[in-house]
C-alpha cells in the first residue's frame, strides 16, 4: 500500500517536473543550431545548400576550418560582403565555430549542374587548368589542394563542387585582384595572380560543369601533401 | 638576538607594505580597464583586426573622415609620454596637453564629467597596456572643417566643461546612473538629435536623432513612445543592457555595438543604477497619439498587402498577433521601436535583418533574416506599415520610397 502511494507521488512529481519543464520552453524558439542560423537561410538555403541566386554559395558539407575562417574573416572586415559583415560583426568566436560545424555537418544531395553556355574548347581549357595546371606559367592544379575528386581536404581546404560558375568566376576574380585575402601564406592570392580572365571563365565552367556525385565529403586531414605553405591549411 | 629579530621584523614590514603597494596599484588598474570598458574606449581606439587601442579605425563624419589616435602607452606613438594631469585634462577640457583642439567625434562634451579619481584609473589602465608604435593617421577633413580653429565655435555652442555634479534631491543609486549614462557612457552622443553643426543642445539631451553617416535612428531615451524606459521593469532593461534581449526588445545595429563591447562588462550594480536613471528621465506616460487614420483605399490596400506578406515570412518566429517569443524572437506588438515616429530602424531591420550581440549572458543569440533580397520595396513598406498598425500599435505606415531609400543605407 505504502509502496504503491510512493509510487503514484513519485509519478506525479515527475509529471509535474516535466510540467513545468514544458512550459519553461513553450514559449521560447527551438533550442537548436537551425533555428539559431535561420538568418543565413534567405540566402544559403535552409541546410545550406544554396539558393536560386548564382552568387551566393553552398556552405553544406564545405570543411568546418574552411566555414570558420571564413566567418572570422567576413567579422574582421577582412572579406569584403556588407550584408556578411554585418551580420556577423559582434557575435563571438565559439558562436561562429559552431555555426561552421553546423553548416559542415549539413548533407544535402549536390544540385545538378545547370547546362553551360561556353564553347567546348574552353571547356577542354577548363579541365587541363583544373586537373593539369599549368607549369610554365607557374598555375598548379585545382585538384594538388581541392583534391583529386575536388572535395576539399579537412580543416580548411573547400570542396569546389555544387557551386555556380558566376560564384567561382568573382571568387578567382577577387583573388586576383587583392579584394579577397588569407592568412598568410596567402596560396590563392598567388595561384589566381597567374590566372588570365580567359582561364577563370575556363575554369569557372568546368567546375560548375562538375556532375554531382553521392560522397561529397572532404577527404580527412594528410590525405595528400600540399605542393607549397597556405595559410588556412597550417601543416 | 634581539637587532636580528627586528631587522627580521622591519623586512617583513617592508615586504608587506609592497604587496600592499603593489595590490593597490593593481586594483587601480584593473579598475582603469572596467572604467575605460563603461566608456567603450575600444570601440573607436581599436582598429578592426588592429592591436588593441592603437587607433587608425576610419571614422566616417558628415565633415570627412576622422582617424582615431594610438593610446597606448608608446612615448612616441602613444600617449607615453603623458602625465595624469595631461590624459584629465583630455577628457575633462577636450585639448590635447600643448592645448590643440580636439575634434568632438572625441565624447570630450560627455567625458568632461569623469571624476578625476576615474580619469587617473583609466588612464593607470592604459599605462599598463602593450605599447604600439603605430603612428597616427591625419585626418580626412573637407575645407573648411580641416581647420582645427572652428572647433571654438563648437564648443562654444554645445559644450559645457565640468564634472558630474549629483542631485542631493535623488538616491546614490540615480545618482550614480546619471554619472555613467551621461558621462563615460556618452549616451547622449547618439541618443540626441544632431544638428548641421554636428552638435547637440543641452534642452535636446536624450531626445533622440538618426545617427550620421550610419543611417540608424537612435531613439530617445525621454519618450516612453520611443525608446523611454517609463513602463519597462528594471529587469527588462537591465537584461537589454547586460545580454542585449529582453521580453520588451532587442538591441540591433550600432547599440548592439556598445552592449557586445561596453554594457555587457558592467557590473550588476552599475547595470541597475543606470536602469533606475533611465526609467527615472522617461516622461510621464503621454497620452497616446491620435490613433492613425488610414486616409485612403491606398493605404488600406498597402495594409492588406503587408498582412499577406507578414502572415507568410514573420508570423512563424513573430507570432499571428506580434507577440513573439521574448526575449530570442521580440514581441512586434506593443514595441515602441516599431511604433515610434521614425520608420528608419523597422525598414532597416526588414531589410538587413540582423543578430543582437553575443554576450555573457546570451552567447548564442538568435538571429533576423535579411529580406531585401526577398521582399519588393511595395512588400516592405506594406509589411512594416503593418506591424506599426496591426494590434493596437499607434505608428503611421510607410512608403515604398522610403523602404527603397534605405536599401542603400550603410551596413558597418
């Protein structure tokens, strides 16, 4: 008898418990990372997976080194984007690691490409720039540091696929004018100095052109080495 | 025996009596740093990605841009080879120690009223910081406002020098609000409307103006229809203040600014001496506006279209009555920012959306969406004239030339 009452109070006390625990967060907005990056959403995508406009990329799935550096630099000033460095202007920097895990950590399925409108040749120019380089004038290839399958390598190497050539083509552009920079060793600031407009177009389409494949994943940490310092990607 | 014990003795003494010296000074400096925090020394000091309070951040003024000075303790660089009387009389006279003018994008009009014991902490602080040699940018300014001379006028105009002097009819705890909201915390810098002199009358203090060159409205801080605190709790505006989101509202823009770098580091005490003032300077409840009449079938149709817009893209976070879930997702209805006269901060926020600070107390905030990308200059000016309309909020609707005014407006 004495048990059962026990028993029934304790039911009731964590009923109750629970009770109060509902209507602590009725009122209150999930308790999640999504909800917390619904801001970035308009633009990137609800799991960020991109959105109609060309030149806003896909964050999902990109390496979470990548995303943090480039959210602390967008903070800094150092990424030049109004809306960007607004918002993140006075969030802290645990914050943005965690919106860059999330962001990593999302896997939605890759877009098809769209259809290109450059001729093949360019695109033949494309592939040799982004598989082969270029020795004499000094371009590596996209895949000796995006990797062979252009997954991007963990911490801070960027898959390339599933972005839309207009985002590659500004992005190269930017580079090579100094508006867009990295720590340093700043690699890319030296790779797209050696790249004419010609061969962004060329390798802006081929990489759009890329078909979507089922494992996007950046390869882990040391895959492969490197063929020279950068400084997003510390040895 | 008895010479070594009190040798012994008087080297104790002497001991101690530096630890003590020693403790002082560090509490003096640590002091310093809170002070030079409640006046947000860094926000200007510090250049983005800069070493700390080594200057050079770009001010843009409607004079030209003004470039802010390297106080860091380098002799030559820095403020090194200053005494304490040379930084009180900085902050207290608005001249530099050979007595050159100081331009008053310097809150030398609100500085004025530091104490000197607080002017010789600070600047104990700023002693104790790593020195930098980073020279001084000179300033940007158009003819004639690149002559140093005009600032007399200024300062004839708007500013009266002298410290704090406390209102024996009002508690220490007002008192000491007063202290920091109009002195380190130079409020009134923004909180005041600014003239075409760039300054700002003493009757006008706290009334409120749009903020130049950011294109923010800093509402004021007497109108309980604007951002007055008369009908907030104390916990409301302490929470605004310390975390930067409360159940009545949220801090966006250029005051998120001073809550992520200032406010946050006040203590519990300071942060409730200011509320307490603050509520104290709001004026009586006003009697509400005439209730807005909608004049014609256009703006009836500009309410209805806004309805349809906030139904699908606001209601999920702000609620089908504007309630909201404070203090992450603020309440639309009943907001004075909503409501007040200025139609700047709501169109700001439908279009730019924004996070609130990243505090202590809310690390994670959560963050608007930027609709501008999403939303036509109609659906803007129909969605914010009606939230300023919908559920008894009293504030008139706008038009979609203002809404596409601001789209240019800038965003840091």
């Amino acid at each position: 008898m004495f048990a059962r009452d026990a028993a029934i109070a304790a039911a009731l006390v964590i009923l109750a418990a629970f009770d109060g625990a509902a209507a602590q967060t009725a009122n209150q907005p999930p308790d999640t990372m999504s909800a917390r990056v619904e801001a970035c959403t308009p633009c990137h995508g609800n799991k960020g997976e991109g959105t109609s406009d060309v030149y806003f990329p896909r964050l999902a799935g990109k390496p979470s080194g990548y995303l943090y550096n480039q959210l602390l630099a967008f903070r800094s000033g150092r990424r030049k984007y109004p809306p960007m460095n607004y918002l993140l202007e006075f969030l802290p920097d645990p914050y943005l690691e965690a919106m860059a895990e999330y962001f990593a950590g999302e896997h939605p399925p890759l877009p098809q490409p769209a259809p290109s409108e450059v001729s093949k040749d360019v695109m033949a120019q494309g592939e040799l720039l982004v598989t082969g380089g270029d020795a004499g004038r000094n371009i590596p290839a996209c895949v000796s540091c995006h990797g062979p399958g252009l997954t991007g390598m963990q911490p801070g190497i960027p898959g390339l696929l599933g972005l839309r050539a207009a985002y590659i083509s500004a992005q190269l552009g930017a580079w090579r004018y100094g508006t867009r920079t990295a720590k340093s060793p700043d690699c890319m600031q030296v790779v797209a100095g050696h790249l004419t407009e010609a061969d962004v177009t060329a390798v802006a389409a081929w990489l759009a052109a890329r078909p979507a494949t089922d494992n996007p994943a950046p390869v882990p940490k040391g895959t492969y080495a490197l063929p020279f310092g950068c400084g997003s990607q510390p040895n | 025996m008895v010479s070594k014990l009190s040798i012994t003795l008087l080297a104790v003494a002497a001991l101690t009596t530096t630890a003590r010296a020693q403790d002082k000074t560090s509490d003096v400096i640590a002091r310093g740093e809170y002070l030079a925090r409640a006046g947000d020394c860094t926000a200007c000091h510090t250049a983005p990605e800069g070493r700390l309070f080594a200057g050079g951040r770009a001010m843009p003024t409607p004079f030209g841009t003004i470039y802010t000075s390297n106080i860091t303790p380098d002799p030559e660089a820095g403020i090194g080879k200053w005494t304490a009387d040379d930084f009180y009389r900085t902050m207290h006279s608005g001249r530099f120690p050979d007595g050159g003018l100081i331009y008053p994008a310097m809150p030398f009009a609100s500085y004025t009223k530091v104490t000197r014991a607080d002017s010789d902490a600070i600047f104990a602080y700023l002693r104790s910081i790593a020195p930098v040699n980073q020279k001084n940018k000179p300033h940007e300014l158009r003819f004639p406002y690149d002559n140093r001379q005009l600032i007399l006028g200024w300062r004839t105009l708007f500013f009266s020098e002298g410290e704090f002097k406390p209102d024996p009819s009002k508690s220490a705890e007002w008192n000491r609000g007063a202290y920091l909201v109009e002195g380190l915390g130079h409020c009134g810098m923004c909180h005041s409307p600014i003239n075409a002199l760039g300054g700002t009358s003493q009757s006008d203090a706290f009334k409120g103006g749009l903020i130049p060159m950011q294109n923010w409205y800093a509402p004021s801080l007497t109108s309980n229809r604007e951002a007055g605190l008369g009908d907030w709790s104390i916990k409301d505006i302490t929470d605004l203040l310390q975390t930067g989101v409360s159940a009545r509202g949220v801090v966006y823009g250029p005051m998120a600014e001073v809550v992520h770098n200032s406010l946050q580091y006040l203590n519990d005490a300071d942060t409730k001496a200011m509320a307490v003032y603050l509520k104290g300077i709001a004026e009586g409840s006003s009697p509400p506006p005439a209730s807005t009449v909608l004049p014609n079938t256009e703006s009836s149709l500009l309410i209805s279209l806004g309805k349809t817009v906030y139904d699908k893209n606001c209601a999920s976070c702000h609620g089908t009555q504007g309630e909201g879930r404070p203090p992450h997702w603020p309440p639309l209805a009943n907001n004075q920012s909503i409501e007040m006269q200025s139609a700047v901060n709501p169109i700001r926020m439908v279009l730019n959306g924004g996070y609130p600070p990243g505090t202590e107390g809310n690390p994670m905030p959560y963050g608007m969406p930027p609709f501008a990308g999403l939303l036509s200059d109609n659906e803007v000016a129909a969605v914010v004239s009606y939230i300023r309309t919908a559920w008894g909020n009293r504030g008139s609707p706008v038009s979609a030339r203002e809404a596409n005014e601001l789209r240019s407006a800038p965003l840091n």
